[in-house]
C-alpha cells in the first residue's frame, strides 16, 4: 500500500503539533500561504501581529516563561528582517524560540530575485541553527533540531526557512519523536574541591543568575543560602530568586554605576557563581580584586574571560550539584561583615521611595506598583533609564515575576512580551513598564492584545527623552544632545485604539489608576510624568558613598 503524502507544510505544522506547540505569532505573507491553511487546520492558534518584531518578541517571552520553545512566523524579506531583533533577543538572553521565514522558490536563488536574501546566512549569526529546507523529505530532521537546539541548554533560537515551492512539495516524511536527554551530574572530585573552598572562605557571596531558574533550581538555592548564610546576589534576569525581605538578599548586579552591591564583591574572598552567564553583567562589573577565588556551579563549562578564571568548575544539574554541597558543608557564621553594606543600601531605598514630589521620582512610583502586585504577578521592563532603576528598586517575591532583556537588551521588548505572559497567566496581573521611546517602538501591538482579549496594563514613565542615553551623555560630557522628542496624547492614543487610557499626574492618581486598569477587561495605558533629574542625583550620590 502506498504511503500517504503530504505537503512540506503540513508535516512541517505537525512536527509543530508534536514538539507541543499551541500557539504561533506572526504575519502571513505570499510565500508562507501553504504554511497558514496547514495551521488552520491544525488546530494550533495563531495570533497575528502588527510588526514582526513584536511576533518575535512574543514567542521570546513565551519561551522564557515555559521552557518550551516560542514559534514566530514571517514571509520573506523584510518581513523576515523584522523578525531579526527578537530572534537576537532570545538568542543572547536564553530564550528557547524557532523562527519560521518563507522563501522564494528554490529556482530564483540562483538570481537576482525580487525581496530574496539569504537568510540562513542572515540569521546564522543570532540563531544556534538556521536551516534552509532544500529537499521535501528532511523537513522533519530539520524541525526537530531545530527544537533540539533552541531548547537545549543554554536555550536560544533556531530558524527554520521554508521555500515557496518546498512548501507546497509533497513528502511521505513522518515527525520524529523528541529524545529525553539523560541529566548529568557534576563529577564527586568538583564537589569536594568546592566544599572545601567554601569551608575555607571567611567572605563569601553568590552570583546567581538567570540559569538558576531556567533549570528549576532556585528551592535548591533558597536551601543553599539559608543553611550556609552567603550573601546573595543576582544578575537583572535573576530576579526573584529570594524572596523580597530574605536577611541574604542583597539584589541586583548590573547598573552601569558602582553601586553598594559592589563593595560586597570587593570584600568578598570568594564567589560562586551559579548558573551565571557573562551576557547578564561582564565580570569586569565585579571582579575587580584578582585575590577573589572564583567557583563556577553550572550546567555547562563557563566560558573564556580573564576576569572569570574558577578554581573549579562544577558542571552538571545545578540542584543536584548545590544539594550535594550543602550535604557536606558546615553553615557559616551570620555574614556581618557585610550587613553595613545591606542595610546602608535599605536604608537608602526607603529614602528614595518615600518621596512624593510631582513629577514623580523613579522610586516611588516602583514602590507604589510593588504594593499592587501580588508575589506571582508579572511585571516586564522595556529598556530605558526606568529599566536601571527596575533593577535597583523593583525587588520580587518569586523567579519568573520581573522580565527584563539583559542580555540583548533591546527596547521595545516590554509590551509585545506582556501579551505573551498575560496569555500564558491570564489570572495574573501583568505590567509592561516602558519608556515613552520604547512604548513607541511596538505600541502597535496594543491591537493585538486587544483583539486576543488579553488585558494588559502598559505604564509608560514619559520624559520625552531618551532617557538612558541623556544619562550617560550628562555623566561623561556633562551635557546632552540629540535624545529629545515629542509625544502624542498617549491617553488619547490607547482610548482611539479601543483601550483604556489614564493620565497619572500625581502618586494617589497613579494608585486610583493601577487599581481601575487591573480591573478592566480591555489593555489599559497609564501615562506618568517621570523626574529623571534623578538619574544624576543618583550617579553623584554613589560617587560620594561608594569608594
């Protein structure tokens, strides 16, 4: 009996079904019109964009969030360009995503053809694989490497591109079945030697960063550091890793300024990183004295810095590696060397956050969000001076609960990444923070969150800056030029694109607004004037108290 065929694309979007994929962002294109009927009639859900950038930025957060890779979808040329940006995004920042482009036929490669570029070549540099279909019958091979790569670990994109007649071709092809990678344990020789540093070590700290959750080993590490009291600290994608008001908590590592979490680094005789990778924060940041011994617990073998030379490596399933750390390593006394650090930098948080001055300060206006959310709902930061001070004030209770890009750390990333945390959750808060230069660079997307009837809340801290670079400009020449802009009626603008719109002019309007808008059915957008003459005050004032 004669094996059935099928099109390219219909195996294709059934290797999709198997790898477990329910949902698929883009914008259909002339040469992907194989590709869409075949998820019509899958039964996966396809959610059209308005940019593609914005599809990608979905699937990034969506990956992030699930541990399972994130689908986005473009037609050729520049659709396919536009979708570059979060596919780097994904790719620096450990997101699992596969990026699906449509092609011209195979024939017109050869020449100059209208909107063709070789994009496997394009994406190679920002993807762990970019595969071109070429032959009907390795559709399925190239989809489930294309899965096996993007989730592997460290996770990031694949790309997958389809030409316009590969797609209509016919195939017997089958999808493969997904292998279970066997867990590998670090080796008994690496735990000891790091055991025996930690015994050793009368100041040490941890660096944890984002591998720590994408590996589900944030209890192991909660345990770690309560039975051995190491001051902890984490990178801007590992936030949430300890609880808020935990005693070891010491925050975040990143800002561009030494901050007090600095002086921790520079006392300390030994770190260990765990599940820390150099894209989050250099080890220039941090490692500023060559005395301090380095221990890696990871995955996978660290890469090269000659700032990041451990004393050992213990390369395996981080819970298993830190439990079996724990088992033979004694609690060290309470870290009192460092409590004047912690609590200066309390102390100074809460100076901060008590101001209630028009236009609002930075600081309040995160602490008067922080007493709205609960220890589950999602908050992600665009890119911007707001995302400095996210880092440095926005503290939450549980992993996976403040987004922020680092790695990539490209603007617009915020709202476009809301819809998929609100869609993935959507009995959680979710508040996408973003600048008025970042609000504006996928606001398009409020369309879309509105169609899928996914009710996300936008607040957009307003400068008519680009307020991250006025920073640096006013911190090295002392001045500023070419970050300045105007602004429609952003209230306006969300109420004309069927949301609802709210303009915060002070910290009880701000509280009245975030409260009506978590209640609303439709995406909501809070405008609040922010003061960024904080932002030097605040580079002065570290200036002055950390030396």
């Amino acid at each position: 009996m004669a094996e059935e065929k099928r099109t390219v694309a219909q195996v294709l979007v059934e290797g999709l079904k198997r790898e477990g994929v329910k949902v698929i962002f883009g914008i259909p294109g002339e040469e992907t019109l194989d590709l869409m009927f075949a998820i019509r009639d899958s039964g996966i859900r396809f959610i059209v964009t308005r940019h593609e950038q914005g599809a990608a930025f979905m699937a990034d957060v969506y990956g992030r969030l699930t541990g399972k890779a994130g689908v986005c979808l473009s037609t050729l040329g520049p659709g396919a360009t536009n979708l570059m940006t979060g596919v780097a995004d994904a790719f620096l920042d450990g997101a699992p995503l596969v990026a699906i482009t449509g092609q011209v036929e195979t024939e017109r490669m050869q020449l100059t053809s209208h909107q063709y570029l070789d994009l496997t070549n394009m994406y190679s540099p920002i993807t762990k694989r970019s595969k071109q279909i070429i032959t009907p019958d390795t559709v399925c091979e190239i989809v489930r490497l294309a899965f096996k790569y993007a989730e592997s670990e460290k996770p990031g994109s694949a790309h997958i591109d389809v030409p316009k007649d590969i797609a209509r071709a016919y195939t017997t092809a089958k999808p493969m079945r997904q292998q279970i990678s066997a867990v590998e344990y670090a080796s008994s020789r690496s735990i000891l030697q790091a055991a025996e540093l930690i015994k050793s070590a009368q100041h040490p700290v941890i660096l944890a960063g984002n591998a720590v959750i994408r590996s589900h080993a944030v209890s192991a590490l909660r345990r770690f550091v309560e039975h051995l009291r190491i001051p902890t600290v984490n990178t801007m994608m590992a936030k949430g890793i300890l609880p808020s008001e935990d005693p070891y908590n010491y925050h975040t590592l990143g800002i561009p300024q030494k901050d007090y979490v600095n002086e921790v680094f520079e006392q300390a005789d030994l770190v260990i990183a765990i599940g820390y990778d150099f894209v989050e924060c250099a080890p220039v940041k941090w490692h500023t004295n060559p005395e301090t011994r380095i221990i890696n617990i990871a995955s996978r073998p660290a890469d090269i810095n000659r700032r990041f030379e451990p004393e050992t490596e213990v390369i395996g399933d981080i819970s298993d590696s830190l439990n079996k750390i724990l088992d033979i390593t004694d609690p060290k006394p309470e870290p009192t060397w460092a409590e004047p650090v912690r609590d200066a930098m309390r102390k100074e948080e809460e100076m901060l956050a008590s101001d209630s001055s028009c236009p609002m300060k930075p600081a309040r206006i995160l602490k008067d969000l922080k007493r709205l959310m609960g220890k589950d709902d999602i908050l992600l930061s665009d890119v911007g001076a707001h995302k400095m001070w996210i880092a440095r004030h926005y503290h939450p209770e549980e992993p996976n609960t403040c987004l922020i890009s680092n790695g990539f750390a490209s603007m617009g990333f915020a709202l476009p990444g809301a819809i998929s945390a609100k869609l993935l959750h959507p009995d959680r808060k979710v508040v996408a923070v973003c600048g008025d230069g970042g609000f504006m660079m996928n606001s398009q997307e409020l369309e879309t969150a509105l169609r899928e009837h996914l009710p996300i809340v936008v607040l957009i801290w307003e400068d008519e800056k680009y307020g991250l670079i006025d920073w640096k400009e006013q911190e090295r020449f002392h001045d500023s030029c070419y970050v300045s802009f105007t602004n429609p009626d952003f209230t306006k603008l969300a109420e004309a694109m069927g949301c609802k719109g709210y303009t915060a002019d002070s910290e009880e309007a701000l509280i009245v607004s975030l409260r009506d808008a978590f209640t609303q059915d439709v995406p909501s957008v809070i405008t609040v004037k922010v003061d960024y003459s904080e932002n030097m005050k605040l580079s002065e004032h570290l200036k002055e108290v950390i030396h």
